[in-house]
C-alpha cells in the first residue's frame, strides 16, 4: 500500500509536465526518421567548389606553416572525399545518381584541390605537380572535346 500510494502520487506530480514536454517538443520514440533510408541529396556545384576552396585553402596554410606537401594534400583530398560521402552519399549531381567509390573522390578531390591551390599559392606547390596537373588537365579537355 506504501508503494503504491508513492508512485501514485510521483505519477501525478511528473505525469502531465512529462507528457507535456514530449508533445511540445515532438518528441516520438516510435516513429524516428532512420538516417540510413533517407536518400542524401548529391553534391551541386556549388558543394563541389565550398569543399574544393576549403581543401585547397588547408594546403596552401599548411604547406606555408612547413608541413610536407604530400601529407597535407593526402589530409585536404580525404577530407573531401570523407564530406562527399558523409553529406551527399558519394554522389555528385553533374555524374548522374550513381554514388562514387571512396578511392575515386579521393582523386577527384586531389585533382580539383591541386587546381585551387595552383590559383591561390602557386608557390607553395611543387613544380613536378603543376607540370602533372596541367598534363592530366590537357588530356581531360580533349577527352571531352571528342
């Protein structure tokens, strides 16, 4: 009897504030929106070129500060490739729905990150890298001229 005329009362003191907090607050144990169905919308242009300066902006400062080159560009492209993944599923919005593999946007995101960082520290960046960007920049353009 002791028991129960204590839960009784702690049931009516809690119970309304409780149910209260949980409907103002829409807080719904059952229904919860699970992450992994949710398609995650591909990344725009727009994305591509906010994660493409931020890469590009972490090499230049860390290549300034003497860190080696190869490690930052390693940090800034997986970095990239870790966002594009995370936020957008692996998908780019210019490629179609297919979602893009981890080593591949690793070297999409070295590709644009060199590019980026060529126009705001060119020289920050070794003069073997630019000469292979531009090369492999060239063979991009007349690959899609044809």
């Amino acid at each position: 009897m002791f028991i129960n005329l204590k839960s009784k009362r702690i049931f009516n003191i809690l119970g309304f504030p409780l149910f209260l907090y949980l409907n103002l607050f829409d807080i719904n144990i059952i229904n919860k929106e699970i992450k992994a169905e949710k398609r995650l919308p591909a990344a725009t242009e727009k994305d591509l070129f906010l994660y493409r300066q931020m890469g590009a902006s972490y090499l230049c400062i860390a290549t300034k500060a003497e860190v080696d080159f190869n490690k930052s560009l390693g940090i800034a492209s997986a970095t990239f490739a870790n966002v594009l993944t995370g936020k957008h599923g692996g998908r780019i919005k210019e490629l179609g729905k297919k979602e893009i593999e981890g080593k591949r946007l690793f070297n999409i995101g070295t590709f644009q990150i060199v590019g980026s960082a060529i126009n705001i520290c060119s020289e920050n960046i070794p003069k073997d890298v630019k000469k292979d960007y531009e090369k492999r920049f060239k063979q991009l353009i007349k690959g899609n001229k044809k």
